[in-house]
C-alpha cells in the first residue's frame, strides 16, 4: 500500500479500516509466498443439470491440464459434464476444476470434501522437463497415491500417473492414433467392471470382436510399461497399453483407473473439439488421407457411456470389496 496515513485526524474508523487493511495485505502477500510466488485463484464449479435434487452425490476434483485458449482446453470442460449428465442423468455430481499448468491443486481440506479425482488430456507429454509437470506428479505420488485417492486418468492423465509411479511413457512409433478404435480387454476388465452382460452389444456390426470396446482417440504418446502397482486392462495393435487399473500395497480392489482414450469425446462438444483438433492437424502436415479416415469414424457408435457408467460405479458410485479373479 503506497498511501501513507498522514491525518491522525481522520478518526479512529478510518484508522482501523486501514490498520485491517495492511494486516490483509500482509496475508496476502504471505499466502502468495508459500504458493512459490503463484497467486491461487477460486476454482471454477460445474454441477448435473438433470439430476440436481437426487440423493446420490458425486463430488469430482479437475485437474486440468490444458490451457483454456487451446482447442482442447476451450472444450475439455464442457465435453466432461456433456458426458457425467448423459452417462449420470440420475447422479447429483459437482465438478470442480483446477488448473494444474498453473500449480492450483486442492488443499488438504478440500480433498477430504471430495470423492475423487479426474486427471484429463493435454497436449504436454508426461516425460517433458516442465516445472508444472513436476508437480503434477508429485501431487500424484504423495496425495493421490500416498492417500489412496480414487482417480480417473484420461489420456495424458493415464500417461502422467504411470510416468509418476514409476512407468515408461513414450512417443507412440505408429504416430498419431484418433478417432474412432477398438481396444481388447484383458486380466479380467470385463469381470471387474461388470462388462459381461451387455445387452446385445457384440451384436454389433461395427465392432470387431466380443471382448474389445470402441473409443474415441487423439494421442501421440503411449504407455510402453506399467508401474508395479498397475495391471493391464487393454491393448490394440496400435498401443501397448489402453487402460489400466493401480492398486495400494495389500489391496485386491483398485483405487485408480486410466483409459488412453477420451471417453468425453463422445459428447455434442466432444466431437466438436476432436473435429476442430482433426482440422489443426491437417494444417500441421499430418497425412490427410489418414485424418480422411478418422472422420469418417465421428460419428460411429461407440461404448463410452458403458465405460464411464463402469468406471463410476467401480470407483465411486458403487466401489467393491470383494477380490478379483484377475489378481
């Protein structure tokens, strides 16, 4: 505060207001000190639009990991709540996002207030020398890990959370994988997740085999190997590991689940951003014949309503107890 009280005059009120004054100033400044310099700003929140009275309650930390003015940030968000109220419609969720490129992470306190936790895409990769993605991953290792947090990784959060823990991220050799791709489930995913009776849905023409999942897709990187904590829920041709479930020492039940793919694509502003993200290729040299095919395959039908209701209800909604077969 530049201005300096000159009237002691002005009577005791205005004394105080300004005594208060500094002593937030101070505060502030002390605050902004232990956050390395970083001034922390209020989360954003997004509720259910369709289940806002229900009586079961899902409370989501976001940890984004894109800048708002990229393609993909613009969208992430909305592409997310696009999906909870589809995939959710009778679940009374709340997300809360914060901006992990800018170090803003939940405080201990407002972990304890949460059921969970969603690590999204970016365009980072997991292995870059990058100050914010050395926290990130601190973050991983000592509050969600260290905690036993339960959290979804998509994408580069599946990438991030095995580079974390002591696994292997790579620049995929195929290249670029979008759109619309099966991936083959594995060491029981379908048991665990409660996969086995679905409807008639390997009645479909568009899927390959019985016991593979179609889902959206944009990366570069892939997971070559584990951690020792992770076992194998998927694989394709095109990406040695498409999801993954972590467990805690001396646990049978996972605390944490990753998929490659983006689930949230899926969603009217899903597709808009993946579309959007197709074009920006093209306009950086990727093979158009390539990006040809992948949007040719927007709008097929997909299983990421079925996955991420699996997902829910194993982590949050629904968490079981009992060992798997797999283990």
């Amino acid at each position: 505060m530049s201005r300096q009280v000159s009237d002691l005059r002005m009577g005791p009120a205005l004394i105080m207001g300004a005594a208060l004054g500094g002593i937030a100033m101070t505060l502030s400044l002390f605050s902004f000190s232990l956050s390395g310099g970083r001034r922390r700003s209020r989360p954003k929140r997004y509720r259910s639009s369709k289940a806002t009275r229900s009586s079961v309650k899902l409370r989501l930390a976001v940890l984004n990991c894109e800048d708002s003015y990229t393609l993909y940030g613009k969208g992430v968000m909305r592409s997310l709540c696009e999906l909870l109220d589809t995939a959710l419609p009778d679940v009374n969720w709340r997300l809360v996002e914060y901006d992990a490129k800018h170090f803003e992470y939940p405080t201990d306190r407002e972990l304890a207030g949460y059921d969970g936790i969603i690590i999204p895409g970016s365009r980072a990769a997991a292995y870059e020398d990058e100050p914010w993605l050395a926290a990130l991953q601190s973050f991983i290792r000592t509050r969600i890990h260290g905690k036993g947090i339960r959290t979804l990784g998509i994408c580069f959060g599946h990438q991030v959370i095995a580079q974390a823990l002591g696994g292997t991220v790579k620049n995929n050799p195929l290249g670029l994988r979008a759109a619309a791709n099966e991936f083959r489930l594995m060491n029981g995913a379908e048991s665990m997740l409660l996969l086995e009776d679905r409807g008639g849905r390997n009645d479909r023409p568009s899927r390959n085999h019985a016991d593979t999942m179609k889902l959206l897709y944009h990366h570069g990187d892939v997971v070559e190997r584990l951690p020792e904590s992770a076992r194998l829920l998927g694989v394709s041709d095109e990406c040695p590991c498409d999801a993954a479930a972590y467990f805690l020492p001396n646990s049978t039940v996972a605390y944490m689940l990753t998929l490659q793919a983006h689930p949230e694509f899926d969603t009217t502003a899903g597709r808009d951003c993946l579309a959007d993200i197709l074009d920006n290729d093209e306009k950086k040299g990727i093979s158009k014949t390539y990006l040809t095919s992948c949007r040719e395959t927007l709008q097929d039908q997909t299983d990421s309503i079925e996955v991420t209701q699996a997902v829910m209800r194993y982590l949050w909604l629904d968490p079981p107890k009992q060992k798997h077969h797999f283990m």
